[in-house]
C-alpha cells in the first residue's frame, strides 16, 4: 500500500445524459461489448453496474442495467450483458 495521493478522476455524475455508441463487439455467442460515449467522463470501478436507458425516436423507452467491464484507469468505456 502507497500513501503517495492518487491522481483525482472525473467527477461523479448522478443524472442521465447522453451518450453514443461507438462500437459493438461480439465476444461469444452469449455476450457483447458495447462501448459507450457519454457527454462527460464519470469515475467508476470495473464491475459496477450502470443504468442505460434508450429513447427511441418513435417515443418506446427501456432501461436496463449492464456491468462495466473496463479497467478505470484506461476509461474505454466497456460494458458487458449476457443476452
């Protein structure tokens, strides 16, 4: 363990805001990547859940809950769902 201070990351963000998706990957027949844009970065650990909600444009809104599988140090924006 260190007592060196850690650089500071993105601040929390606790409200809904945009976000594109920049790519899909298909990992195994069960389970994709989807990699995420948002408006602005937020701190998070690898394994935490985030809610994603969809609008679409003929109004149908879902919401669903994926883990963040990416490392926060690299902040690539990787989520995992088993479908």
């Amino acid at each position: 363990m260190t007592d060196e201070p850690q650089p500071a990351g993105p601040a929390p963000v606790s409200s809904w805001q945009p976000a594109k998706v920049s790519a899909i990957l298909q990992r195994t027949t069960r389970v994709k990547s989807i990699f995420l844009e948002p408006r602005e970065r937020f701190s998070f650990s690898a394994g935490q859940h985030v809610d994603v909600r969809l609008t679409a444009d003929d109004g149908y809104r879902a919401q669903r809950s994926y883990s963040i599988a990416s490392d926060p140090r690299t902040w690539d924006r990787s989520s995992s769902r088993s479908t």
